[in-house]
C-alpha cells in the first residue's frame, strides 16, 4: 500500500509538472521568438524550435514535478499547521512571483544574466505546479479529487507521452546539426531549454573537445579530439579536422597563399609610402596647410600635446549626429567631429565595458589582458595600460570613472597620478555624468595651473547605460534638448534622453577648453566602449552577441594642426589605444606603419589623420566565455562580417553595406564569402591572438 501511494504520488506530481511545463515551454518560445523571427525562420524551423523546447523542458518537468509529488504530503502537513494555511501558501506564492517579477522590472541588470533569467522562469514553473497542486487539495466544501482511480488513465497518457517525447527528443538530437537557426535561437536565448541543451551536449561529448556528435554539437569524430568544429584543417592530408564536410583542397591552400601576398603587398606599399629616404618622396603636405608653414610631418613626431580622453559609456555609433542620427541629440560631440576626424567605422573588441575599456586601455584584445577569474575581472600590474604609458613619458595622469567597477579595487589605478570614482563616492545616486564633469573640470583647473608638463585626463561618463535615469532639466520646450521629443516615453527614448544629457557635460568640458583659450593645444578624442541593443536581433541592453548594435561605436579625435575628415576605412578601439600611445612616446610618423601582414594586431591611426590611407584590413571581436556569455570571434572585412560561436557551433554572415541591421544570415547562401572569412578568423585565432589564463 506504501509503494501504492508513493506510485500515485509521483504520477499525479509528474502530470502537474507537465501540466505547468507547458507554461514554461509557451514563455521560452515568446522569449526566443523575437530573435528567432530576425532570422526569417521557415516552417521546418519553427516546428523543430517547439520539439526542441518541448523535448528539453518536459523530462525535467516531469521528473521535478514527480518529485515534489512525493515530498507534497509533508509541505501541505507543514503548511495546515499555520493558520490560516491556504492564506500563507497563497500569499507566499504570490510574494515569490511578485518579487521575480519585479526584480526583472526594475533591475534590468538581472536580465542580462542568462542564469538569472533562467532562475526566474525555473522558480515561475514551481510557483505554478504549486498553485496547481493547491487547486486540487481537498477542502471541506469540496470532495477529494479521486486520483486513485484517475491512475490508470494516468499511466495510459503517461505512455503516450513517453512515446511522444522519446520522438521529439531523437528527432531534436540527429536534426539539430543541420538546423543552425534552430539550434543557434535556443542556445542563445532560450533560459531552460538552452542551459539544458548546453549540459546535454557535454554529457554526450566522449572525446572531451568541447563538441558532442547530437544535439547540433557538430562533432564528426567522438573519438577523436582533434576534430571537431573549431579544429585547424591541415590540407592534403584526407582528414577533415574542422567537420565540415571535407578536406581542405588545395586550391583553398593557394588562396590563402594569395591573402598572405595581398596583404604583404599592402604592407609594402605602406611602408614605402612613409620612408624617408632620398629615392622615395615623402608625402604630398596636407592641403589645407602650406607647405612652407608646415615641417614635413612624416620626419617628425606628432606634436608633444596634452590629452583628454572622454569616453561615453554604452554610446551606439549611428545614435551620433555625426554619424547620421537626425535630429541630432549629440550637438556637442557633432562639434568636436566638425573640427576633428571621424572614423565612420569603428568598433569595439568587446560588447560590454569590462571587456572593451580593458582591452582598450591595454591595447591588447580581453583574452590577452592579464586579468583574475573573477566576473568583473581585477586587470593586473603585468598589463601596461594606457596610463602608464603617459606617466612614463612625464604626463600627469588623472582619471574621473563613472562606474563603479572602474576604480583602484579592479586594478584601474595604474599610471594614475589620481584616479577618481564618482559612484563610489556618491552612493546616494544611480549615475553621475554632472558629477563626474564637475569633477574633471576642477582637476582641469588645477593641471593648467601647474602647467609646464602635459597631462592626460581620462573623464568615463556611463549616464547613457540602463537603467535609463529621467532627468528633470529635459522637457519638450528645452531649445537645448531634441525637438520635439519628450523623454521617458519607451526603453528607447529614455536612452536618447541620457544621450542629451551626456553630451551637455560634453559640452561643458569643452566650454571650458575655450574659455580658457586651450581647446586649440589640446588632443580632444571622444569614443564609446560599446553600443545598446533594443530588440533588434531578440534581446536588449548590450553583452550578448558580437553584432554591431552591440560593436560599432563613434571614434572623434580633434587635434591641433590635424584638418577636419572623416575616415571610412575600418578601425578598432585597439587603434585608439595604439594612436594614443604614438603621441605620448613621440613615435615619428615614419615608423608608424599600419600592420597589415598580422591579423588583428593595433596601428596607430596618426598616419591617416594626416592624410596617408588608411589601408584596408581585417577588424576583429571576441566575446570571453564565462558563466554569463557565450564564447565568439567576429571579423569584418570589405563591408561583410562573420561572427562565430564556438559555445553553438553556429555561423553568420552579413553584408553590411545592403544589410546595416545584419538582419539576413547569408553564411549558407554565399559558401565562398563564408570560406574566405573563415580563413581570415582561422589565421586571426592562430597568428593574431595570444590569449593568457586568468589568474
């Protein structure tokens, strides 16, 4: 008879729990649909995401809600010993709901955070097979519900579910490696059934490579370790060690011979180009600037000047005027890129502010960057930042940083005279850009007054970052503010509102310059350290993916004696670092050659402010796996752009010049374009990057 009961116990607690995982399945598939829907899914897609997310939540569902079904008994006895006890159960399953709920709303940062997301749906799901299991509780007006003799009913759709699932969970395993849309769309995005799918994939993973041979892993050899999908081909040897299909043919060989004499010819030209001697002429002189006012620039370092440095967190590139928003929210900035250089393409090596202003300041990517295992990584003495390059060539170094993660506790005091943390300092408000440009302009006062030596001032403003804070002094009838906007309306426009905001401190920095009548001996460069996602590719805020809503950013340098331009060719933030680096060491002109024979390594931009072109080359990304992101490369190169994800084994392909919004996945439908970049990211991986352990 005991057996009898745990028996019904467990059927009556696994139907509830499938019962509830229905819910759950029906949210992830709302959740994953708005990426899903970018990648123009056929029919076939569709269905296979729903056996998919049917297969990957209901055996945990129904074994979960099994369980409970046994321990239910003594939760309900626990539960009648308070008084009244259905008031308690209720109110504490609401109280649960309610706070997942909120934290979600008015925490944004939770939802960034894959394994939040998914805590919140598993606690959804127990809250509902809790409320389910209440319903049927017997009460005195109402009589038990019969489930003994419900049993053998039970059984019967329990087989016929078993069978359905077995079904589903064969047809996800051995469809999934030809479904990459599918696949790549739960991986990403889907909270349970991602996470599961990612365990799964390690359980059947024999060889340990990091690749399973089901379940879309892509694994050809689950024997052997040296292949799978992000293995190095060695041509002419019969193997396919990158399974994809076959070996690599010569003719594949040859034309990565060419690529290696493209670029060497490049090289070449480039560094003929800045020679000095008799035999090669120099440069023609910058047209706006007679030639004899004007030393020959490439025999000569760039002019010894002080910097300042602003970067404006989480600053999407086309939300700039300069770069094409209208009306424009940034009139500020748009000023300093009216007298400066704009590089029109420019991006980030990283989509979220640890990994991109760490890679920046070190001038190497964030797999490169001596960092700790921590999740905000503590960045190390063994990195030589950007401030310690000034400080050892006799600047006065002194930093503002608006978030808090940007202080000495992480390592960012290095080479800093003094290095200020405004949110640390000011804990009674969320962000800081008029605190921080407060301060900036009163260290500004007291550098000048020293005089005598240049300085470097590194001012971070993060107002631009959610959550999205009003702010009351931006109203419709502002002649300052965006015409005809009124802030606060959507996620989007509370974001232009901070937009606004942060460029009027901008401003204020700038007022100062001039009203000091310093503007014109001052190198004023403006730059983002990543963008903002708002729904575009079914997510939003930044840190998830390597696309450029979350990659390209503005980059402004103002100079003296540098002419106004704009620059299309790409750059990255590693260039900044290296640009920034070249004027406080004095590095001639002439021995700034841009590299392109390495893939991925940093040139100093100077050359091309004064005028030489800028070559051509490959630009790449990385995101670092952790416990909250996926690990990918991306290159861009002659406006197409590939983004893989060794985490899902998946592929994308855009162009970006008919395709801005890297809407259409053409990694299929263009296979030479895809081979060609993804020799360009294998060459990158084995000779550009140098990734260091965290330690």
């Amino acid at each position: 008879m005991k057996l009898r009961r745990l028996l019904e116990r467990c059927v009556a607690g696994a139907a509830i729990g499938g019962l509830a995982a229905v819910a759950v399945i029906g949210a992830e598939y709302g959740l994953v649909g708005g990426h899903f829907s970018q990648s123009t899914p056929t029919l076939r897609d569709s269905l296979l995401l729903f056996i998919l997310l049917v297969a990957m939540v209901t055996w945990p569902a129904l074994a979960a809600g099994a369980a409970l079904g046994v321990a239910w008994p003594r939760v309900a006895a626990a539960l009648r010993r308070s008084a009244p006890w259905r008031t308690v159960a209720v109110v504490t399953l609401a109280a649960v709901v309610l706070a997942g709920t909120g934290l979600g709303i008015t925490v944004p940062e939770v939802l960034e955070l894959r394994l939040a997301r998914t805590a919140l749906l598993a606690v959804g799901w127990v809250g509902l097979w809790a409320g389910l299991r209440l319903a049927v509780e017997p009460r005195a007006d109402r009589p038990a519900i019969p489930i003994r003799a419900a049993l053998p009913l039970l059984l019967r759709a329990a087989a016929v579910v078993a069978v359905l699932l077995l079904w589903s969970t064969a047809f996800a395993a051995f469809r999934l490696d030809s479904a990459q849309t599918t696949r790549a769309a739960a991986l990403q995005h889907a909270p349970i059934s991602g996470v599961l799918l990612q365990q799964v994939q390690q359980v059947v993973d024999l060889d340990g490579d990091g690749y399973s041979p089901v379940f879309g892993g892509g694994d050809c050899d689950d024997h052997a370790p040296s292949r799978h999908p992000s293995a190095v081909e060695i041509a002419g040897n019969a193997i396919d060690e990158d399974c994809d299909g076959d070996d690599l043919a010569m003719s594949s060989v040859a034309l990565a011979a060419a690529d290696r004499v493209e670029a060497a010819r490049v090289q070449g030209a480039s560094a003929a180009a800045h020679a000095t001697s008799p035999s090669i002429p120099a440069p023609d002189p910058i047209p706006s600037i007679p030639q004899s006012e004007t030393p020959d620039p490439w025999t000569r370092p760039v002019p010894r000047r002080s910097v300042i440095l602003i970067t404006v967190d989480t600053l999407r590139a086309d939300y700039v005027g300069a770069l094409g928003r209208t009306p424009s929210p940034t009139p500020h900035i748009d000023a300093v890129a009216a007298d400066g250089v704009v590089f029109t393409n420019a991006r980030a090596q990283g989509p979220m502010t640890k990994a991109s202003v760490a890679s920046m300041m070190a001038g190497v990517y964030f797999s490169e960057v001596h960092r700790s295992t921590h999740a905000w990584v503590k960045v190390l003495p063994a990195n030589e930042l950007l401030a310690e390059h000034a400080h050892d060539a006799g600047y006065r170094t002194v930093g503002v940083a608006s978030h808090w993660y940007l202080s000495d506790l992480n390592g960012w005091e290095q080479g800093f005279d003094r290095l200020h943390n405004v949110a640390r300092e000011n804990l009674d408000r969320l962000w800081h850009a008029d605190h921080a440009t407060d301060l900036a302009i009163i260290e500004l006062e007291r550098l000048v007054k020293e005089g005598g030596v240049p300085f470097l001032l590194w001012l971070h403003l993060l107002d631009p970052h959610h959550p999205y804070v009003p702010h009351e002094s931006l109203s419709q009838d502002d002649p300052r503010g965006l015409p005809g906007f009124t802030p606060g309306d959507t996620k989007e426009e509370r974001y232009l509102a901070e937009i606004i905001w942060t460029d009027r401190q901008v401003g204020r920095v700038l007022r100062w310059l001039t009203a000091h009548q310093i503007d014109d001996e001052v190198v004023v460069v403006i730059h983002s350290d990543h963008g903002e996602g708002f729904g575009e590719h079914g997510y939003e805020y930044h840190g998830q993916s390597l696309l450029d809503d979350q990659l390209r950013v503005p980059v402004i340098i103002r100079a003296p004696g540098v002419p106004a331009s704009r620059i299309d060719a790409p750059i990255s933030l590693l260039d900044l670092n290296a640009t920034l680096v070249a004027l406080v060491e004095q590095v001639p002109l002439s021995e700034q050659p841009v590299d392109t024979a390495t893939p991925g390594r940093p040139s100093s931009l100077w050359p091309a402010m004064y005028g030489q072109p800028l070559p051509e080359r490959p630009i790449f990304a990385e995101m670092v796996q952790d416990d909250n992101h996926s690990h990918q490369v991306a290159v861009v190169d002659d406006h197409r752009k590939l983004v893989h994800s060794f985490t899902h084994n998946t592929w994308e392909l855009y162009d970006l010049t008919a395709d801005p919004g890297e809407q259409r996945n053409l990694y299929e439908v263009e296979p030479r374009e895809s081979a060609r970049l993804r020799r360009l990211l294998r060459r990158f991986e084995r000779d550009g990057l140098h990734p260091v352990e965290p330690q």
